[in-house]
C-alpha cells in the first residue's frame, strides 16, 4: 500500500492524544473485574495487551501459551547474525498512523527508531533501472497517464481519490451497501476497474507484493482508508520484540503459562471451562470469561462445546491465512547504498518469485558497517519458496538477488530463513480476507457468551501490530463494560 503524505505536526497531533487509559475507556484505576478471572488463549500480542487491560481494570487474568515463548508473530531472531544484528521474521514495522503501538511504546518506555525513506531499485521484466523523476518507466504498454508518473501519483490516481465513496472505518460506515458490489473482486481486478493498464499491474504487484491477486478488494481498500495518512515508518529500537516482553514483564511472568496447548473449550452461561495439554498431560482452567486470541486455523482443531453458531464456525473454517516467506541475508557492508545511493525500506521491487527486498540496516545498532535484507515472499511466491528443501532455500534466494545484486554471494556473511505455513503455532502469516468472505469481518470478531475473540484476524489491521493491539484493547473493553465494542 503506498504511504500518502502527512506532516510532522500531524504526526506528532496523533502521538499526544494517544494515551493508552483512554484506548480501553475505563482507566487505569478502575476496578470493574472485581477479581473475575480470564483465561487468555494465547500470548502473543493480541493476548498480552487484553491482559495488560484488563489487569488494570481488576481483572485477575491466566494466559495460555502453545509456545515456548511468548509474542506470537512478533518475532525477533539474533542468530546467526554477526555483530548484535537482528532480523524480524515476523511484524518489521510501524505506520505512523499506529496510534496503538505508538501509544503503548510510550507507556512501557519504549524508543521508536525511524526507517528513512531513499529510492529503490527495480527489476522488472528482467530490466534493472532506477526510476528518475519526469522520465518515462522502461516498461512497454503503460498507458499514457503511467508512462512517467511515480507510484505515489499512480496511487493517487488509482486508489485516493475512491476514499470518499467506501467510507471511514473509523466512523462506522465502511459497511455501507453500496460498497458490497466490489465483494466478488480480487484487489487487482478493482485496479482494472479504475483503469490501470496491464502493464502497470505488475510493477503494482512489486511494490505491494504477490497478495493484491488473491485479496478481496473491500478488505485492500479498509486497509488503504485506515492508513491513508500514513507518512513516516517505525521500528522499536533493539527489536519489535521489545514490545511483548514489555507487556509480559508488567503483567507478570507467573500469569503466563508457556507450552500449554489448548485442545478444549466448553462454554456456559455462568463460566468457561478450558482443558490444555501440558508436559503430556491435560490440565482444566475455569474462569468467568475466556479471551480467544488463536488463529482461526490452530481454532479449527480444538473442540468446542456447545458448538459455536453455523456463521461462526463457516468463518473459522474457511479463515485464510496468507503464506509468506522470510529470507535475511547479512552481508559485509550495504553495498547497495555505498555503491548506487539505493535507499529506503524496499531498496529492490522485483517481479521476480523472491519480490520485494526490505533493508533493516538502519535500525540497526550504530557501530557496524555490516548490511542485512530480507526477501520477503507471499502467496504462489512463498509456496514456492518454502516447497524449497532448508538446504536448497539460500542457494534459491541468492541465485534470484544475484539477477540484479551481482555481488550478493561474495558480500552474504550469514543466513536465515521462516516460512510462516510451516509454523505450527500460526500456520500462516496473516490474515487474507478473500473474495466474497467480506462478511467474516463482522462475525470473526463477534463474542460467543463468554468467549471473546482477539488477533489480527478480528481487526481491520490485519497483518500488523496494530492489530493485535487493537483487537486486544477492544476485547478487554467488552469484558470491562459488558458490551460488545464495534
């Protein structure tokens, strides 16, 4: 999605009013739990902010954890990398329109470094080329008003200007009836309809990655509305990781029960009752209500009685997560800047199987002139990816960089590489609302009794930290008030 402009006084606006009291509405010395217990099935984000909350609501609050580590998809790995480098395999970072994490990265004392823009490079059609400002793109077939726009004016020709017709999440009326006649449509088939060219999808598709083929159009362009003002780019200082552990410390580590797979939930009027398998046992938990942060993927395979309603269990079942792959390469130095001036989070848009490279060497720690990327995969691209023996998967992704960073095998020091389906505990990335399921946003994140449902799944930030935080916030409201919170 392309970052539209917004000041730094804008930025700055939304940073002050953020506090995270107000986020949950009932502050910080209100005692509505009265001692209720919840159990919370999960302790990644999601999990660990609807505990936070409701702890201070008075809630006493237990979390359940299939891991043996706590953060979820929010993930950050320091090995094999060389002098203190790390590399993020799962969220990497921060819209300055996140007014959740911003918020809370305050409140828990917490630094936001900021990713600095530059110009990439792109390799399209097998043509290498940087884009210079008023020429012509390499590319035949564009239509006239593309042949020498950036994509930032291609976006505002596009997307922008359909803002007014869908409506603002924020103010309740993205669900307006009128917008349901794009529900059968793919993101890119909504591109078509605006009249991008043929030969501008697939540049498209480079910038914005594989997904915007697969994705329904209604659940793209929430995503576009949402973040439109987006304009600087975050990432947490020593690891987006910072923040989970953040949250465990204040919630307290005894609260959190790591390698605790849920297999069990049987629900009631008065309580919930949860059976978790543990060190090869099962062990019951009962408490007053239950926070359910699972995938709807790892969901599918716990039992749940009463069964939940037809919509329900329809939308857990068919919830698709979208499969990515992560490869990090550390290299000897950053090459690509010292040589070509090439900058920015995405320094390579590629239209080939390894798409977009993503540099995370400036947030990294000062001191070393090392450089690290990661070739970030979705869709058909990461499946192929990851049907890649572990042993074939570097020698892949050096043999694609190398069509247009030639250098890339004298300069790699150290790989890693995840593809999220193969992860047991996520099966997946994020979640993919896809044609004609634009329906399964309302009743995904709809309570069931005393079951409430959290995860980037439930939120209109699917995919991102906001997300989570947001989904977690809005169900520790419900239990602190009693109501459901749109």
């Amino acid at each position: 999605m392309q970052q539209a402009k917004l000041s730094r006084r804008g930025v700055m606006a939304l940073f002050s009013w953020t506090g995270t009291a107000a986020l949950l509405g009932c502050g910080t010395d209100s005692h509505a739990g009265d001692g209720q217990h919840v159990l919370i099935l999960g302790a990644g984000l999601s999990g660990l902010c609807a505990a936070y909350e409701l702890q201070k609501a008075g809630f006493t609050v237990t979390l359940l954890e299939g891991r043996d580590r706590i953060g979820g998809r929010v993930w950050t790995v320091r090995e094999p990398f060389k002098d203190g480098y790390f590399a993020e395999i799962g969220a990497a970072r921060i819209a300055s329109t996140h007014k959740h994490v911003i918020a809370y990265a305050d409140e828990l004392g917490l630094e936001l470094t900021e990713i600095p823009g530059g110009d990439p490079l792109f390799y399209i059609g097998e043509k290498r080329f940087m884009k210079v400002a008023g020429e012509p793109w390499p590319i035949a077939g564009l239509s006239d008003n593309e042949k020498t726009a950036d994509l930032y004016e291609l976006w505002t020709m596009y997307v922008q200007p359909n803002f007014a017709g869908f409506g603002n999440l924020d103010n309740g009326d993205f669900t307006a009836a009128e917008i349901k006649q794009y529900d059968g449509m793919t993101w890119i088939d909504y591109m078509r309809q605006q009249g991008a060219s043929e030969a501008f999808l697939p540049l498209y598709a480079a910038d914005n990655g594989s997904e915007v083929y697969t994705i329904g159009a209604l659940a793209w362009m929430m995503a576009e509305v949402i973040d439109q003002d987006w304009d600087q780019t975050y990432h947490i200082r020593h690891g987006n990781d910072q923040l989970p552990k953040r949250l465990a410390e204040e919630i307290g580590v005894d609260n959190i029960l790591l390698a605790h797979k849920v297999v069990r939930i049987e629900h009631g009027d008065n309580s919930v009752t949860v059976l978790a398998s543990a060190d090869g046992k099962q062990v019951s938990f009962t408490a007053d209500h239950v926070v359910c942060t699972l995938p709807f993927p790892l969901l599918r395979d716990v039992e749940v009685v009463p069964a939940f309603p037809a919509d329900k269990t329809e939308c857990i079942t068919t919830n698709q997560l979208m499969n990515a792959g992560r490869a990090y390469l550390q290299t000897n130095t950053r090459f690509w800047a010292n040589n070509e001036k090439i900058g920015g989070l995405k320094i390579a848009i590629t239209d080939t199987p390894i798409e977009r490279l993503w540099d995370l060497s400036p947030v990294q720690e000062a001191g070393s002139e090392k450089g690290i990327f990661l070739s970030y995969t979705m869709d058909k691209n990461a499946d192929a990816y990851c049907g890649k023996t572990m042993d074939e998967r570097q020698e892949y992704t050096l043999g694609h960089v190398e069509k247009f960073f030639p250098e890339i095998r004298a300069e790699t020091v150290a790989f890693f590489h995840h593809c999220w389906r193969e992860d047991p505990w996520a099966k997946g990335s994020w979640t993919d609302t896809l044609p004609n399921k634009w329906w399964t946003f309302a009743v995904a994140r709809r309570p069931e009794g005393r079951i409430h449902f959290a995860g980037e799944h439930t939120s209109a930030w699917a995919g991102w930290m906001e997300g989570a935080l947001d989904s977690g916030r809005r169900a520790a409201e419900e239990i602190a008030t009693g109501q459901m919170v749109l």
